[in-house]
C-alpha cells in the first residue's frame, strides 16, 4: 500500500489548463521561468532555486490552486504491506 506523504517539492505544468488570469505578479514570473526553463517536463523547487527565482512559493501555490502547475508529492510505502 503506498499513500502521499511529506511536503510537495515537485510539479509540472497542466497542458490541459486553458487560459486563467492571474492576479498575482509573482505568480505571472513564476509561470514565465516555468514556460522558458521547462515547458511541460516535471521539476522540483530546486530546480527554481538553482535558476535564481526567489520568494516564489506564495506563486508557486497560486498556480496549483488556479490548476496551471499540478503538484507531485511523494509517495510513501507503509510500514508492514
């Protein structure tokens, strides 16, 4: 049996996901660098880290809860199955 589990650290851009307005700046940059530096291939914050995008997580929210970025936890196997 394996359930979600810890704190989502990757995602990837829904291409399903038609135009939503969005309302926040940092959330408008954020989805900038993920059109530019990944498109639709999965990443992870570090990899925003590591491009320099700083105080993006607020944004970051903003564009899984607008459903433009779908979030990936990880899966976590429980003890005994």
């Amino acid at each position: 049996i394996v359930h979600e589990d810890l704190e989502c650290s990757h995602y990837m851009k829904n291409i399903d996901a038609g135009h939503v307005p969005l309302r926040m700046a940092k959330a408008k940059e954020l989805l900038g660098t993920i059109d530019r530096n990944f498109g639709t291939l999965a990443f992870c914050r570090r990899y925003l880290d590591r491009l320099g995008s700083k105080q993006y997580l607020l944004g970051l929210k903003n564009l899984c809860d607008t459903g433009l970025v779908q979030p990936y936890p990880p899966l976590v196997d429980v003890k005994g199955s």
